[in-house]
C-alpha cells in the first residue's frame, strides 16, 4: 500500500492548490511581519535618535553599546529567571491540568471554562487584582501567611529580589498556563482511544501508557507549548512593569527595550537589544524543538 | 528632515508623502489629552461650534500617551493636532523638533499670566502651553498634628521629623511621612523637591551634579528619606508604593504628612466623598532650610505637533482651553488647577480654592526643576535616580553610593 | 466492587486536583470581583473574604445612566465602555475567523502538499513568533498609514492574523501530521478532489485542533494592549484593554471601577470557550471512532 506523499505523482493540480492556500500566509506575513522586521533590523546599524541629527551608519556599535552597559546585563539575567520559572511552572501545571481536563467526565465544559478564565482577564486588571494581594499592608498574601502561622512579621514581598522575581513569574504563568492546558488538552484529544486499550491489554499501567502512548503522541503539541512560553516570557512586561514599574530587581529585557527607544528616545539601540531579545527567544525554542522532535521520532 | 529621508530610502516606501496620516478632512480637528484632560462634550460641542470645526477627542491613559506620540513622531506622522506635553519631555521633544514653536500664535498677555509656560520653552521657543496647574506644597492631616500636641505645621525638614516622631510615639499613626519609594517618577521627585527644601540644587549651569557633598542639598534630602525610613517614620511598604498609592494613605487617614503634595490633590483631599480625612487636611508651604519656602512645578500642557494636518484650528482649541472661564470649568470638573495667576485669584476670592491663600503664596515661588530647562537626558536621568533611590530604600545600597550612582547616571545620560 | 475500590484513591485524586485547579484560577478573579463590590473608601482595610457592605456603585458607573454616590453625581462610562466592547468583539472575532481559516487550509499544504520552499517557509513563519511587538510596531505604523489603515477593523485584523497565525499553523500542522492519511486515500480511490477530502473528511476529524486554535487566536486577540495602543486612536475601534486603564485617573486609581470593568470583560470569552468546548469535547468521539 503507498502510504507517504513524496511518492505520489504529483497532480498538476497539487501546485496550483498549494499556491491557493499558501499565498495569503505568504502575503500577510511578508507584509506585515518580514517587512517591519527587515526594516528595524536595517535601522539597528545605525544611529537613529530623534534627538541627534542625522542618522550615519554606525555599524554593530549600538550592540556592542548593549553588552557593556550593566542595567542591560541585569535586564537579562532577570528575563532568563523568568524564562525559567515561567516555562518549568507553566508546562507542569498546563499538563496537569490537560491531563485532568481530558479524565473529567462530569463538568468538563465547566472546568475548562473555569481553566481559561485567567486569560480571560485584561492583562492590566490582571496585574492590578495580584498588586493588591500582594501588597505589604493590606494585601491577602500576608494576611493568609500571618493567619496560618507561616510568617510571624508583614513582609514588604518586593524588597528580596528572588521573591520579586519569583511573584513576578508567578503573575505571568498564572495568565499564561491556560494556553499550554489548551494546546496540551487538543493534543491529548486527538489520540485514538483504542492505542490505550491496546496498551491496557498490553498489561501497562497509568504510568507506562502515558510513557509509551502519550507522550510520543503529544509530543508536537509540547514542543509548541514549551515555545511559546518560552517566547511570552521573554516578552514579559507588564507584570514586572505595573507590580514594581523600572526597578533593576525585575526589570526585564522588554521593559529596558521600552526605556531605552520610547524613554530615552535612543531608537536604534532599543531596537537592536529587541532584536537580540528575538534571536535569543528563537535560540531557546529551538532546544526544545529539535529535542523534542528527535527523541519522538517514532515512524 | 534628514532623519526621516533616511528612514524612508532605508524602507524605499514612498509613505513619507502622507504626512497628514490622519488622513482627515481639514475641518477636522483631533486632539489626544489624558483622561483628565478631556473636557466634558457640552463644553468641548460649544468650542467645535464657534471654530467651525468637528472635534476628534482622543482619550488615553498617562502612560500610554507618550508611547503613541513617539511611535507616530518617528513615523513621520502627526498622532494629532494638539497633543498632551508633560514639562519632563520637553527637553526631548525639543531636541527632536517635534513640535511648533507657538510665539505669536497664542496672545502674550495670557502666556504671561502663566508663570509656568516657562517650563515648556526649549532654547527660547514656547513649544507648548499648559492647562493644568501642577506643583509642590506640603499637604498635612491637621488632627493628627492636634492630636499629637503640636501647635503649627513645620516650617522646616527637622520641625517635621520631629512632629512625625510625636506622632508615631502618641500611636496616632504608624508611619506618619507619607513618600513613594518605588522604582517610579514619584520617587525621584520627590527626592529632588526635598533638594530644595535642603537648600540645594540638582545640577550647575554645566548641568555638573550638585549632589554628591555631604553637605549639599541633594545628599541631606536622600540621608533625610533613608533615615526617616530606618526609624520607622516611613513604611517599609514604601518601596512598592507609587505617589497615588501614597494618597491612597492619606485619603484614609494613616500617613500624617504627604510630604510632595499635590497642590490639585487638596480639592481631593477635601472631597467626604472620596477622602476619609476631607474635614482634617490643611495645606502649609513646603519646609525648608532656609526660611524661605521653595517648590517645583510639574505642569502640564497642550501642544502642536509638526505636520499636524489641522495646526490652524489646534491654535484656536489652545486660545481657547486658556480662557478664563474654560480654566475654571476644567477646575470644577477635573480638578485641573488653573495654570493662570489671575485666574487661581478669582477663584480664592469666590471662596472656590480649597487652602486657597497657602497655595497663592505657594503658587508664587514655583520654580522650574532644571533652571535651564528640562534637557533631553532628563527622562533617562530621572529613572535612574527612581531605580537608585529604591535600591538605597531597599537596603541594597548606602546613601554616599546612591549618590555617587545618582552622579554616574547623569553624566551617563548625558554623554551621548 | 473491587473494581470501585480499586478506583476509590484515584477518583479521590481527581477530586482533590480539580479543587486544586478551581482554587487556583478563580482565587484571584474571585479577588476582583470582591474588590468591584467593595465601597471604595473601604478598600484600605483588613481584607476579607467577603465585603462588610457591599455596593454597586462601580457597576452603576459603568451601566448607568448617571448614579449617584455619596451623593455626588458620577458620570457614567456606559457608551465608551459598550463601544469598546463591541470594538473588543469585533476584532477579535475577526482575527479568529480569518486566522482559523488561513492557518486550516495552509497547514494542510504544509503536510500533505509538495511545492517549493515548503519547510523552509513553514520555519520562517513559526519563528515570527518571537519577535517582540516593539521591533516592528514602529515600520508597521508607517506601513499603516499608508495603506489607510490607521483605526480600522480592517487594519487592527490584519495585524492580529500576523501576530496570531504562526502559533494556530504549527498547532494545525502538528494536528494533521498525527492523523492517518488512508482515510484521505480511502476518499481518493472513491474519485473524490483534494479540496472535497479537506473540507468533509480531514477538517471535521481535526475539530479539537481548530477549536483549540479558535480559543487561543481569540483569547490572544482579546488580551492585546500594544497594537491597540498604537493603531486604535478613537473608539471606533479602541479595544477594553486600552480603554479600562484610562480608569487611572490622574490622582485616583479607581481600583473598584476597574475591577468591575474587568469583571465584565471575563464574560464574553468565557461564553465562547464554553460555547466551542462542546466541539472540542465532540471531537474526542470523532477521535475514538477512527
């Protein structure tokens, strides 16, 4: 039986529906994406600040500017921080919940709802609701913690800056873990029900089916969730923003880009270290991909 | 016009020819103001129908505004016909050539009654005019003060250290100096109106840091904070807190001294609906070292941008935003305080100003920060002063390394 | 019997992690909806679970004509605050239709198409995902206005299907490479064209991941605050996100307003995921019918 594509003839018709259905992705990312980006990375050789005439060509002295200036280097030792907690929390917890969502029977509908819902929140109301939990005089946190015994004395969160960082990463992944939930849940979906009783009759546990049939199968849908969390924390901005706004303890790389091209009005190198933020983004995904896509490789 | 032939030869688009990306007809006049700054329609329909012009009100948060005027400005387009200016980019927007000069275009006789329109020159051209009074006066709760025994408002930073420590010892108030310490603007000015109250100055006419003594205004103002901190006069929540969550407090009654009021907030402060403390608060001249009270000015003010399609009307919406009668209507339904003198003595005179004779007389030392002028590094500078000052209130740095960082910063800032 | 107490820990489990899962995210929702009932002059307080008195007053300022409280007169946000929301329905209806579309038929050609450049393309796109909107919002204003596309649904669409495709295509590609090609093959032989096979056999077997993909482009969409910043000036087409913060008024956070203002914002995205979760849950028995 001829099973894979390549094979096939190929249909003279085949070009002309591949066309069809490719152009618009061409036209709309090319436009709107490949452009704009050409563009700025063009600008980041050279000098443009609003403020300075002319705009010479400076070559990579914008980025050499960014690695010798330490507020950059702090901006990225935090954003790795954050890239780290937020990636590890969100993909465990998106799991847990995807595969609880897909064993609940009774609610199912509900309990996804329920899942979204922190999405759901405009990203500004959301920081605001977590600002007043974790406020030093009036917030739940302390309150609960005091209640409970865990602490004996109020404690001003943001002044450790590991606690910071820690409450900062905790706001975006309680925004962000819906999204791995619903990419690991449609994923979790679209395996047919019968390779489990194959591997139940098989004599295989809960724990070596979700190893041997599971996972393998899902495979694609983690290396996307781990991608994009991946990528939303290096965006990361208005939580560390509105929770404690330029300080250097959470400053991310996205907060200093913003200071730098829309405060201090020195474009290019803002642009430059959005760049270096994009391929740093991409560097990382791509770990998880090839990894993943290597280790599944199962046909 | 360099800049932006190289922007679009490196885009080789030929969008530089839609200067007038608002792509609105000429009769059209938008206008991009803060929420506080939008006046009710009734009013707004009046100046639409006597210009003959439709008004395109553009509403956005403090925040965002200057994100939406820098992204258009380095598009090459005007984001409207008259804009929000903050005094703190002037510096920048002057250097950019952002924004028309407006002399000669609004009458001189009412840019002289605003004392603080010389704020918004830059090398000598108005580039913009304010509509919102805003400066420094110290805002105290009068009870607590009465309460603690203590007869009069402290006229000196030592008299209000030691009233705060009255205050705290009768357990009136836990923490009686209200300050942001947070990594935000609010921290650093109050940081540089402090400066002055200690006597001293941010920077020389070389813009050399006058801070670093031991003995300058600038390092007694942070030795001030820090120390006030350590005793326990200033909540340790602090470090979190922005300027309007420090009204907050005030608002509710647990801090006795906002020390950088502001001077618009006292209509607030005085409102039962709105503040728990509307029958105590009472405002006195900002204390100082000297004997002789010193303030800053914050304002803020309207603008045209280059290549806004509608300048013609935009200068008319300016006339008219500083008329007298629209001044007073901005005041009763904003709360904007009346940028013109003659205007603020009206209102005192019908009884309309809350604390009216103190912010007269407070309102008559205004100075600007910069006495230069606001340079285009400030931005860059003030930020670094606000991460500095919350990592000294953190503990992570001594008061004589802030200093020296506050220093580094602005010679940082201003190097290239 | 055994079988029920064999089952007993693990139900118990499933008990406890769905508690787990409710506490954690309605914990902080239920947060604000408590701060949205609370008198502002209350907030600075002892928190509570429960407000000592409770009011409507936010709601009122965002649903009244003109209320009073306290006796003052407060002005209601009703139409800015409807206009905004349809502004925020609109365009992320849109963008989800359009980006759904796209990113079905163009994954499709990904996997089962052969055409030049195919893999290399599909890279490209899916590594757009990591560009920060600061890098491109500036040449992309520029590119707006000259297109005429500054305030206009058209214009915030097309910006939200760039910044959304790349992630539903990956989810659409991953989708249909895991799913057998007899079935398709099966249709061939029987004389049916590609484009009949997309649309009546491989598209409803991939519900779930098209119903995942309408969430996450929507959900995305719905939480946008730069691009709307920037290329919605007025409220014909300015979104919640960029509205709600103008609640933070010069000398006042209204923490209450704006709680309330989210609080209705939560509404219509969850009524959509509830509405879709039906076919995503339907697309399981499509899944265990193969």
């Amino acid at each position: 039986m001829p099973s894979s594509s390549p094979r096939r003839s190929r249909k003279p018709g085949e070009l002309v529906l591949a066309a069809a259905l490719v152009v618009p992705i061409v036209a709309i990312m090319g436009g709107l994406v490949f452009w704009p980006l050409a563009t700025s990375v063009l600008d980041s050789f050279y000098r443009v600040d609003p403020m300075r005439p002319g705009t010479p060509f400076v070559g990579l002295a914008n980025y050499s500017g960014l690695l010798a200036d330490g507020n950059v280097q702090t901006a990225w030792l935090n954003t790795f921080a954050y890239v780290a907690m937020a990636v590890v929390l969100e993909t465990i917890g998106g799991m847990g919940a995807a595969l609880l969502l897909n064993r609940v029977k009774h609610g199912r509908q509900w309990l996804l709802a329920i899942t979204v819902l922190p999405w759901c929140l405009p990203p500004v109301v959301n920081a605001i609701v977590w600002m007043w939990i974790f406020n030093p005089s009036y917030g739940l946190l302390n309150h609960a913690l005091l209640w409970l015994g865990v602490i004996d004395a109020r404690k001003v969160w943001f002044n450790d800056q590991a606690t910071a960082l820690f409450l900062v990463s905790l706001v975006h992944v309680w925004r962000m873990m819906p999204l791995t939930a619903v990419i690991l849940l449609a994923a979790l979906q679209s395996i047919p029900r019968d390779l489990y009783e194959a591997a139940r009759l098989d004599g295989a546990g809960p724990i070596k089916s979700f190893r041997l049939v599971t996972l393998p199968l899902i495979a694609g849908g983690i290396a996307i969730a781990l991608s994009q969390s991946t990528v939303f924390a290096f965006n990361l901005f208005d939580e560390a923003w509105i929770l404690s706004g330029s300080s250097l303890d959470t400053r991310s790389v996205i907060i200093q880009v913003y200071l730098t091209a829309f405060q201090n009005l020195r474009f290019s190198s803002g642009m430059a270290l959005s760049i270096l933020a994009m391929i740093a983004s991409l560097l990382v995904s791509l770990i998880y991909v090839l990894r993943v896509y290597r280790e599944t490789r199962y046909d | 016009m360099k800049r932006r032939d190289f922007l679009v030869s490196a885009l080789t688009l030929p969008l530089f020819a839609s200067i007038a990306g608002n792509a609105l007809a000429a009769d059209t006049l938008t206008v991009l103001l803060p929420p506080w700054g939008t006046l009710p329609k009734e009013m707004t329909d009046r100046f639409a129908t006597e210009a003959g012009v439709t008004l395109d009100a553009q509403t956005l948060g403090w925040d965002d505004i200057r994100t939406k005027i820098i992204t258009s400005m380095v598009a090459g387009t005007a984001p409207a016909d008259a804009t929000e200016v903050d005094w703190s980019w002037v510096g920048q927007f002057g250097a950019a050539g952002w924004y028309e000069p407006l002399d000669g275009k609004i009458d001189q006789a009412v840019i002289d009654d605003i004392p603080t329109a010389s704020i918004f020159r830059y090398d000598g051209k108005l580039l913009a005019v304010p509509y919102n009074n805003d400066f420094r006066i110290l805002i105290y709760n009068k009870a607590h003060l009465d309460k603690a025994g203590i007869k009069a408002a402290p006229t000196t930073p030592d008299e209000m250290l030691a009233a705060a420590k009255a205050v705290k010892a009768a357990g009136i108030a836990d923490y009686p100096i209200g300050l942001p310490l947070s990594s935000t603007e609010g921290a650093s000015t109050a940081w540089y109106l402090l400066t002055k109250a200690f006597g001293g100055d941010l920077f020389d006419k070389d813009f050399k840091p006058l801070f670093t003594a031991k003995d300058s205004g600038g390092y007694k103002a942070l030795a001030f904070e820090i120390g006030a901190l350590k005793d326990g006069l200033i909540d340790p929540a602090s470090t979190g807190l922005k300027d309007v969550e420090v009204q907050e407090l005030f608002k509710a009654g647990k801090i006795t001294f906002d020390v950088a009021g502001w001077a618009g907030n006292l209509a607030l402060y005085s409102d039962p609906a709105k503040s728990q403390v509307s029958g105590d608060v009472a405002a006195a001249l900002m204390p100082s070292v000297t004997g002789k009270s010193r303030t800053i000015g914050l304002p803020e003010a309207v603008g045209i941008p280059t290549g806004a399609a509608n300048g013609k009307a935009a200068e008319a919406f300016i006339a008219w935003v500083t008329k007298p009668e629209n001044e007073i209507a901005g005041y009763e339904t904003l709360g904007n305080l009346p940028p013109r003198l003659s205007v603020l003595k009206m209102l005192n005179e019908q009884g309309k100003l809350k604390q009216g004779d103190v912010l007269l007389a407070q309102a008559a030392v205004v100075e600007p920060l910069i006495a230069q002028g606001t340079p285009g590094w400030y931005p860059q500078f003030s930020t670094a002063v606000a991460s500095t000052i919350n990592q000294a209130a953190k503990g992570q740095l001594s008061v004589d390394d802030a200093v020296a960082a506050i220093a580094k910063a602005a010679e940082d800032a201003q190097k290239d | 019997m055994r079988s029920l107490i064999s089952t007993l820990p693990g139900r118990v489990g499933t008990v406890l992690a769905v508690i787990l899962l409710v506490a954690w995210s309605l914990g902080p929702i239920y947060w604000s909806l408590v701060t949205s009932l609370t008198p502002p002059l209350h907030l600075l307080g002892a928190p509570s679970l429960w407000p000592h008195q409770i009011t409507f007053e936010h709601y009122a300022k965002l649903f009244g004509a003109t209320s009073l409280s306290q006796g003052n007169a407060v002005q209601s946000v009703w139409p800015q605050f409807s206009a905004a929301l349809a502004n925020s329905l609109i365009t992320s209806v849109l963008a989800t239709v359009v980006t759904v579309a796209i990113a079905a038929f163009g994954a499709y050609a990904f996997v089962r198409l052969e055409f030049p450049g195919r893999d290399l393309l599909f890279v490209a796109v899916v590594a757009t995902l990591a560009i920060p909107a600061y890098t491109v919002m500036i040449p992309l204003y520029r590119l707006m206005i000259s297109l005429k596309l500054i305030d206009t649904y058209t214009g915030i669409t097309l910006i939200y299907v760039s910044a959304f495709l790349p992630l539903a295509l990956w989810l659409m590609r991953s989708v249909y490479q895991a799913m057998p090609i007899s079935l398709e093959e099966a249709a061939w032989l029987d004389g049916a064209g590609r484009v009949y096979t997309l649309v009546h056999i491989v598209l409803p077997l991939a519900a779930p991941g098209l119903i995942a993909s309408a969430i996450l482009t929507f959900l995305n969409a719905w939480g946008q605050f730069m691009v709307p910043l920037v290329f919605s000036p007025t409220l014909a087409t300015k979104p919640l996100t960029v509205l709600i913060p103008e609640f933070v008024t010069r000398n006042y956070i209204d923490f209450g307003l704006m709680n309330a203002a989210g609080i209705l914002a939560i509404i219509p995205p969850v009524l959509l995921v509830l509405f879709l979760n039906r076919y995503l849950v339907s697309g399981l028995m499509a899944g265990a019918t193969k």
